[in-house]
C-alpha cells in the first residue's frame, strides 16, 4: 500500500520541476505585466549568436506553449520566428521556412507590419542557405518594398541576403550591381534614424553590412574583369583585420576570409609573380578553409545531437505533462500543493538571485569592454590617418617620375632636360628613401639593429648625402651650407655607412621639407679624441616652421608626431622615429632646439672607433692586366639593362647577361667568368639554390647578390648558399664601382700568390 503513495509523490516532484522549467523559460523570454507582455529577443539573440542553440530551442518551446495557452497572438508569431531562426542555424531549412510562414500567416491576420517585415526577412536567409533561388526571387521585391515602406534596417539586410545568392549562383554581374546599390544606399541613410524592427539595435551593424559589401563589389569586379591586375584594388582596400573581427563559428565566416586571401594569392601569382607573397597568402586561404572545414564538421554532429536532445526533451515534455493531467484528477491533498508551492517559490528566489548577480556581472564586464573598444578605436584612427599619409606620400613621387620622364621625352632642349633629370632624380632619390624608412621601421620595431661596420671617412658620408639631397633643396630655393672640422688625410673611421646616411638623410629632409626659405645647415664638429677613437658632433639646422615646446614628448614617435605639424605638412611620420632607433645602436641619443616659426636645430654626438683603410694598406702590385668578365643573372629586363649599363661604365669591365638560373650554371659551366651579379628573387630557380650548384663545380668564383631585400634574414640565406656579398638595389654608382673593383683586387692578388707558388 506504500508504492502508490511514493509513485504519487515521485509524479507529483516530477510535475513540479517541469513546470518550474517552464516557469524560468517563461520569465526568459516573454515577460507579462497588468496591461501587455514583452518578448525578449535580445536574450534570444545572444543564445543563438553564442550557438547556444538546444537552450534556444527549450525556451522557444515553452514561449509557444505559453503564448497558445493565454492566448497572445503576437507572443506567438514572435516564437515561431525565434524558432524558424534557430532551425535556420541548425542548417534545418524545410522546418524553418514552415515556422517562417507560421509566423507571417499569424502577423498578416494581425496587420502587424513589422512582424511581416522579420517573417520576410527569415524566409529569405531559408531560402539562400537552401539555395531554393526561384523561391528567393519572387519573395525579395515583395519584402524589399515593405521594409522601405517601414524604413527598417532590414531593407539592408535582405540586400545582404540577395548579394550572397548572386555570389553562390555565380551572378557576378548582378552581385556588382546588387553591392554598389548598397554601398551607395548605406552612406545616403542615417542609421540612427531607422526603424528598427526590434526593440534592440544590432551593434556596428552599418559598418558590418558596408564591409561585407565591399567584399563582394570586390569579388564581383575581379571575376567579371577576368581576373585583370587593375580590379584587384578594390580587394586591397578591404580592411582584412575588420572583415577577421567579424568570424563567428559560421562556415561562411571563415570562407569569406579563405576567398579574400585566396583572390590576393593569385594576384601576386599572376600578376605580380611575388611567390613570397603569393604563398603568404595562399597559407591564409588554406588555414581558413581548414577551420571551415573542420567547423563543417563539427557543426554536422552538434546539429544530429541537437536534434536527438531536442526529439528526446519533447518525448520527456509530453510525458511530464500527461503525468500533471493525471495528477492534477487524482491529487487534492493540500499540503503537497502547499509544499508545491514552497519549493516553486524557493526556485524562482534563487533563479532571481543569479539572475541579477549575473546581471550585475554583466555590466561591469561591458563597461570593461567598452573602455577597452574606446581606445582600440584610438589607436584605429591614429593608424588609419598614418595609412592615409603614407598613401599620399607614395603617390607624389610617383606621379613625379611618371609626369617628369613623359615631359624628358617630349623636350628638346638640353638644358631643359637637364632640369628634368635633377627633378626625376630627386623624386627617385625621395620615393627610396620613404620605402627604406617603411620597411626599416618594421624592422626595427622586431629586431635590434646591427651595425656593419667598416673604414671610411666621414667627409665622404656627408658629401654623398649632400648629393643625394642637394636637387630637393634646390628646387625650393633654399641654401645648402655644409661645415666638417679638418682632420688627418690618412685617418678613418669605422661605421655603418647605410645606417648612419640614413640618419643624416632623414633629418636633412626633415628640415628640407618644413623650410620654406632660408638654409640648410649642416655642421659636424670634433668634440673629444684619443689614440683609439674620436667623438665628434652633428648638427642640422633650418630655418623652418619649428615646434614647440608642448609637442616635444610625440616628435619622435612613428605615428603621433603629426600633431605637432601645420595643415600644409607632408611627410610619414616616420623619418625622426627611425633616426632615433638608429642612434640607439650607436648608443647615442637625440635632442632639439627649437623657436616656432624661426626654426629648429637637431643635435646628436658619436664616438667612433679610429681605423686604418683597406684602400691605404699595401696592395700586391698586378703581374698583368686583362678585362674581367662579369654574368648577370636576373630575370627582369630592365634590371638587365641597368645592371649591364652600369658595369660597362668601368674600365676593363665586360659582361653577359642571361634571365634563367639553370641557363646560367650550364653557362658558368662552359665558360670562365670572373664575377657574377646574382637575383635572389626568380621564379624558376631562385638565386639562392643557382648559387649552391655554382658551388658544387666551382667554389672560388665571386658571387655577389644584386636584390631589393635588406634583412638579416636574407643576409644568413645568402651567406649559407655560398654568396659573397650582397648588393641592395637602390645603390649609388660609385658604391656599386668600389665593390666591383675590390673583387678585381682580390682576383689580382690571388694571380699573384700562384705566380709565385709557380
């Protein structure tokens, strides 16, 4: 006789805890006060954006259930659409255009115009992922002018929607047309002015639907172009960290990023022949479609277990409420509704108890975020501007080159010419000069610099930066005074010419560049000395805008130095923040002095180390004299022909030119060279494998590197394949003649050695 009664009471707690599941869903997501109820959506939202997609579904379940039982139409069509969402993303499409159109049928009867407006927008997201096209197309007018008609943000949304069915229909011509109607339509509307059709905003959702269309406009344009180099800039433009902020754990997301990556992949395959950066890119593509994959996957086996916990929490639902209706008949014993009641009281205590904890949790961790996202908007922008400038100062000297070389072959007068080539040389000499500090700032924001020190005079050093920024002073009419104490004939120094030119360049043009009239000074004064080394002094004065005090702190820093510039400055930003690293290395440090509009006076010492040169030490006298016979290896023309030009300048100096790296080792094979400039960069054999099969057959041969790359890197590379020595392109001719000859040197002093050894 005891069974019957602790069945009752198993039945009667089992009833209990189902309808307090309901109770927590209920007061989830649709809340009932006097006069109306609210349906929380926002909740919703977040539990489908974090694929908390089995929870979604309980709570839907119990909304509808709750909505039919007290009879709220509206409750009700909102859950339908919940639901026809939530099918959507478990990749449920047939269900969820039948909940979608449960949903529409209930808001038509209603006239409610919103309601419409999200029903439309659900079937149309079923019907692009079902790729039900024919459907898609006779729904999207109709939705299109009912969101107008609302001005709701879904309009934009559906246009999304219509875009991406152009793009998995392969559209191209309809997606181009499609994605510049919307890029035109977002800038001429204000956001903020919409009605939206939730109670909530989507956060940044202008900026996500304007970057996704400028994805596809992208796409759109290279494929209808047939893949032409021109329609590649429009892809360039995307902003690749903004569009990777946007992946969620949806497929799509991560193709999205694979397909960008892939697009700039043939671009430098096909285009540029960069395989470096062609197989940058192409590793991107393939990790992302990796994920995608792999999220396919995952995505699969949570949609098939969803779909079992959800059949299984139906059967368990349905169960628990025939067992409420019998108990409901059979139970009327007071003291089990009283302790009922108890326990659903205590429950809902303690759900509001963590509820507003969490709630409380909540906040503090938005106000975080929202702090957080203040400055990396900061930082955005600072960044953003620098691109800007950066962008302008590339395309100057550009059009310089192009306008002044068109302007060189249309004049004939010499003298004209002549003015020409100074100012086609200044815009060059510029144009390197900013691609040198770009790629030294990356440099040197990773790695310690290393300073390759070898004799020279510093007279030297200063006349050759004299030359190189002695046409952009002249072209603004400004005055170029140079002082150097006198020192011995015989004495040198040991330094890093590139580096150190490059600091005196970069503040030469500074002051070249923020000087409208006056001078140029630029002093370099002996300040201490001994029998092992020698400190000297440098100055560059001009007679500039000069900064102010308060902007002193930024000066030298790489992206915040513009803050202290007038509206008609140009530049970077990154000259002063450069010569600073630099000085680093040669454990100095710079300072100023400075009266605005008067101009500024840049100030820094060195201690070199005293050193003999190798040009004054004893050089073996030559037994005979014969040309040298120089290859050149290098797959571009123009390099060919600069390269051949410019050995042909020296004395005693013939070459052979080839564009292949195995045509090359048959040809050191078959005859005897004396030197060989050698690309690094080829497509079929690079210079660094060509120079490892010189190697094997001859280990003697001078090879030396003739590329646009300087890292320490390339430099390891080289000297592991067996290269000499590396030359960098940019160079100055009479550089690139020293080196050249010390080679003949060298070759001449081995001759002698095996005269004598005979």
């Amino acid at each position: 006789m005891c069974f019957p009664k602790l069945n009752t009471v198993l039945l009667l707690f089992i009833s209990l805890i189902t309808s307090s599941f309901c109770a927590q869903a209920q007061e989830s997501l649709i809340t009932i006060d006097s006069s109306s109820y609210s349906f929380n959506s926002h909740r919703l939202d977040l539990l489908v954006r974090n694929d908390s997609l089995y929870q979604a579904t309980l709570l839907i379940n119990d909304a509808i259930h709750f909505s039919k039982k007290h009879n709220l139409k509206k409750a009700e069509a909102k859950s339908y659409n919940a639901l026809g969402r939530v099918l959507t993303k478990m990749s449920n499409f047939k269900k969820a255009e039948n909940y979608h159109e449960k949903a529409l049928k209930i808001y038509d009867s209603l006239q409610e115009k919103k309601g419409i407006d999200l029903s439309y927008s659900g079937l149309l997201n079923a019907y692009v992922l079902e790729k039900s096209y024919s459907k898609f197309d006779s729904l999207f007018p109709i939705a299109q002018e009912t969101s107008k008609k609302l001005n709701s943000e879904t309009y934009f949304i559906n246009l999304e929607y219509k875009i991406k069915k152009d793009y998995f229909s392969f559209e191209n011509a309809s997606m181009l047309t499609s994605s510049d109607f919307g890029l035109k339509a977002i800038n001429a509307v204000d956001f903020d002015t919409l009605n939206y059709s939730k109670s909530y905003r989507v956060k940044d959702l202008k900026k996500n639907l304007t970057l996704s269309f400028k994805y596809y406009n992208a796409i759109a344009r290279i494929k209808l172009s047939n893949f032409k180099p021109d329609d590649y800039e429009q892809l360039f433009l995307i902003n690749e960290e903004e569009l990777e902020d946007l992946i969620t754990t949806d497929i799509n997301s991560y193709r999205k990023i694979a397909s960008l990556n892939y697009y700039k992949y043939l671009y430098f395959t096909n285009s540029k022949k960069n395989l470096d950066s062609a197989n940058k890119y192409l590793l991107k593509s393939d990790t992302y479609k990796y994920r995608a994959l792999n999220n396919s996957e995952i995505q699969n086996t949570r949609n098939g277990e969803l779909v079992y916990k959800i059949i299984n929490a139906e059967q368990k639902l349905a169960l628990a409420n025939e067992i409420r209706k019998e108990e409901a008949f059979h139970s009327k014993i007071l003291l089990v509704s009283t302790i009922i009641m108890s326990i659903v009281l205590a429950i809902i205590l303690t759900v509001f108890y963590f509820y507003f904890k969490a709630r409380k949790n909540i906040v503090k961790i938005n106000k975080a975020l929202k702090n957080s996202n203040s400055k990396l908007i900061e930082i955005d922008k600072d960044r953003l501007e620098f691109f800007s400038i950066l962008s302008h100062e590339l395309r100057t000297p550009i059009y310089g080159i192009s306008g002044l070389a068109t302007l060189i072959d249309q004049e004939n007068d010499s003298l004209k010419k002549q003015s020409y080539l100074d100012s086609l040389k200044s815009s060059s000499n510029y144009l390197s000069i900013l691609i040198d500090n770009i790629l030294q700032a990356n440099r040197l924001k990773f790695d310690n610099k290393t300073l390759r020190l070898k004799p020279d005079k510093i007279e030297k050093i200063v006349s050759h930066v004299v030359s190189t920024i002695a046409i952009a002073a002249k072209n603004k009419d400004l005055e170029l005074i140079v002082n150097i104490d006198k020192s011995d004939e015989s004495e040198y120094i040991l330094v890093d010419k590139v580096a150190f030119s490059q600091i005196l360049i970069n503040l030469a043009y500074n002051a070249i560049r923020y000087t409208k009239k006056g001078s140029i000074t630029i002093n370099v004064l002996e300040k201490s000395r001994n029998d092992e080394e020698i400190t000297l002094g440098f100055e560059i004065k001009d007679t500039g805008i000069g900064i102010k005090e308060e902007h002193r702190s930024v000066v030298f820093s790489a992206f915040e130095n513009k803050t202290f510039l007038n509206k008609n400055s140009s530049g970077s930003g990154l000259g002063l923040y450069i010569v600073k690293t630099l000085l680093k290395s040669h454990n100095s440090d710079i300072d100023f002095v400075s009266t605005p509009n008067k101009g500024t006076c840049f100030f820094f010492e060195i201690t070199f180390q005293l050193s003999v040169s190798e040009e004054n030490k004893s050089t073996p006298t030559l037994l005979a004299h014969r040309d040298m016979h120089v290859l050149i290896v290098d797959d571009n023309k123009i390099n060919l022909l600069i390269t051949k030009k410019n050995i042909e300048k020296i004395a005693g100096y013939s070459c052979q030119t080839i564009s292949n790296g195995r045509e090359a080792i048959s040809l050191v094979k078959d005859k005897d060279f004396d030197l060989i400039l050698m690309d690094i960069n080829m497509p079929d054999m690079d210079g660094y494998e060509v120079t490892k099969h010189i190697r094997m057959f001859n280990p003697y041969i001078p090879i030396l590197a003739l590329t646009a790359l300087n890292s320490s890197e390339i430099s390891a590379k080289a000297e592991a394949s067996g290269i000499n020595q590396i030359i960098t392109k940019p160079y100055i001719f009479e550089d690139f003649k020293a080196i050249i000859l010390s080679y003949r040197a060298m070759y001449n002093q081995c001759n002698i050695i095996d005269a004598e050894a005979i």
